[in-house]
C-alpha cells in the first residue's frame, strides 16, 4: 500500500489534510480529503464512484469534504468535516481485499477521519471495513450500527420542505403540492414514502429504470416522467435533486417552475453566483448541506451507541434551521446559502479549537 500525503495548498484549498492511497494488490486508488477538525475528529461518508481522472475525484472529494465540514457544524455536532472517495466502479472493483485495504488506509489516520456509506457504498460495505478499522460509522444493525444512513437523510429533507413550505406559503402542509423528485434510489425513494403519506403530487425520474418501476409499484399514485430535463419544466410547486451534484445550473435554473428547491443531493449549486439568480427569480432554495443533515445526525448518533428514537428527533431540527436559515437570509438580504455558510462558519469560529487541529 502506498500513501501519500499533500499539502492542500498545491491544490489551491484551505484543507487541512488531503491523502491520496493505492493498493495495487487489490487495486484501490483513494483519496481523503479533511477540510477542518476545528469541532472536532472529521466525520463523512466514501464515496466509490468511477471518476473519469484523478483530477476529476480531487475536485469532488474536495468539495464534498468542505461541505461535510458545514454540513456538521450546522447541525450542531461537535465534529468537523471530511470525505473520501475511491476511484472506479463499484460493480466491477468492490470486493472484500479491497475495502479491508481501504480500512487500513482510514486507520492509518488515527481518528481524525471518521467514514460512512454514500454514493456505492453500504452498510455492509462499512462492516467489512471495520474488520480493519476502528473509525467506521454507518455500520449494519446486527453489528451494533445504525444501519442505512439514507432514512433520516430522507426524513431531514422533509422536514426541510416542510419548513422551506411555511416560509414561502405560510404553512407546513405539502399536501396537494406537486413535487419533482429527481433521483430515487437510497434516500429519493424514502422521500417519495413522506411525501405521498402526506398527500402531495409526486413527480419521479431517474435513469435507473428498475429503481422507478420498484417504486411505481409501491406507490402507484405517482407519475414518472423521461429525465431530469423533462421534470423540471413540469408544473411543480417543489423541485428536490436527489442524485449527483451541480443540478441547479444556468439552464436548469431558467427551465424551472418550481418556487422551492429541497433535495437531498450534495453540492447542488453548480457554479458561484447561481444563487443569486434562484433569488432574482423568486426560488426559495434550501441549501442541500443544511436539509440533507439527517444521514450524518444519524451516524453520528452511531458514536454514543445508537439509539434510532434519539436521532431521528435529532433529526427533526432540521425543521427549525432550516427555518433559521430562510429567515436570517431575508433580514440580511442575502441568498439562504451565503446565510447558511454564515451560520455554519460562525459556529466553527465561536465554539471551535481556534487556530487548532483535532489529535486524537
């Protein structure tokens, strides 16, 4: 196994700690990215994806580990934030050698990195790197974790709906509200069960054909449309991305009839200055590491021995920040995600270990 550590200034970032991993044996090819421990040890989730670069995984772990930092120290826990990603696909590459080498490099960190499941990686998946690994979260039931991490995540951005709901309409109820779910798989699918208990119009996409009929069948009620291009001109009252980041780009921003942007997908804003035109066009967005919080409220519930009745209402205050976030954007006359990087920044700054990293 060959590890290498950079210093985050040869990419241009304010990381504290990017580490790239290959295990030829068994070929994974990793990176780590730790973006602040100000409130404590990183906690995010890997994410096994096949990346057309190196250059291509760099960017997204980056990006994904800051945001995690936010994330965290919005929802109040006392951890920072990181990410790792492992680069190929999972279907052809995953396999026992590889994730208990994977376990070896997180350990190699010592506990300032903390993983979990994401994007092709699972509960399961995160029992096998724990036979390696003593800093592993979102592990299955029967070894004593939390399980799929995507129910709350799920269950967080309802509530941030509900909350994104009583600011624009004044009410919580989502009922008789048509909402397009773009993305149905781990955490878009337990969307769809909220959002149809409650009575709203549903609207689903995803290139995953199984995923959609799977989910047809369970709710008939709902409609499904071609692809995300063809969901977005639909007539909807709430647009929640579900899937890869960078869904709220220029032209799907112009496309869109939605006046509410609540989804659980990571990094939605495609590019700097994309919030302001949600805002010239009168779209409320919630920003995505602030609704999708649940997942890591309930991982880190993991760390306390985990209790699912105590993360889940731990969870329910993503209502309330998210209400917090929308109202202190409208008295500062600023975009909710500017408000939501304030808040989240000002924690870091007033309760963190300033001028300090996390040693274990």
């Amino acid at each position: 196994m060959t590890l290498r550590s950079d210093p985050p200034s040869a990419f241009g970032s304010r990381h504290e700690q990017v580490v790239f991993c290959h295990d030829e044996a068994s070929g994974l090819k990793a990176i780590i990215a730790i973006y602040s421990t100000a409130l404590g040890p990183a906690l995010g989730g890997t994410r096994f994806y096949p990346y057309g670069s190196e250059a291509e995984a760099l960017t997204d772990v980056l990006n994904l580990s800051q945001g995690m930092a936010y994330k965290n120290a919005l929802a109040g826990l006392d951890l920072g934030g990181g990410k790792a990603v492992i680069i190929g696909d999972p279907a052809e590459l995953k396999g026992e050698a590889l994730l208990r080498a994977y376990g070896r490099f997180v350990q190699s960190l010592n506990g300032r990195y903390f993983t979990a499941c994401d994007v092709g990686t699972f509960s399961a998946d995160m029992d096998v790197v724990a036979r390696e690994c003593d800093f592993v979260t979102g592990r299955t039931v029967q070894h004593g974790g939390a399980g799929d991490s995507s129910v709350l995540t799920a269950f967080g951005v309802y509530q941030g709906m509900r909350a994104s709901a009583q600011h624009q309409w004044g009410d919580t109820s989502l009922a008789g509200k048509r909402v397009g779910v773009a993305g149905v798989g781990k955490v878009g699918r337990h969307l769809v069960g909220h959002l149809v208990d409650e009575g709203a119009h549903v609207v689903v996409t995803d290139p995953c054909a199984p995923a959609v009929a799977a989910l047809a069948d369970t709710y008939p009620s709902i409609t499904v449309v071609t692809d995300t291009d063809t969901l977005i001109r639909e007539p909807l009252d709430i647009y929640a991305p579900c899937a890869l980041g960078g869904a709220l780009d220029d032209e799907s921003i112009e496309a869109l009839t939605a006046t509410i942007v609540c989804g659980a997908a990571n990094n939605q804003l495609a590019h700097e200055g994309i919030e302001k035109r949600l805002e010239e066009r009168g779209i409320t967005y919630a920003p995505d590491y602030c609704v999708n919080a649940g997942g890591v409220i309930q991982v880190a519930d993991e760390l306390e021995g985990f209790d699912f009745d105590r993360a889940k209402l731990r969870a329910t205050s993503i209502y309330d920040t998210t209400l917090g976030v929308l109202r202190r954007a409208a008295a500062d006359g600023v975009p909710p995600s500017v408000a939501a990087d304030r808040m989240a920044e000002q924690r870091m700054r007033e309760i963190g270990r300033l001028g300090q990293v996390y040693l274990p």
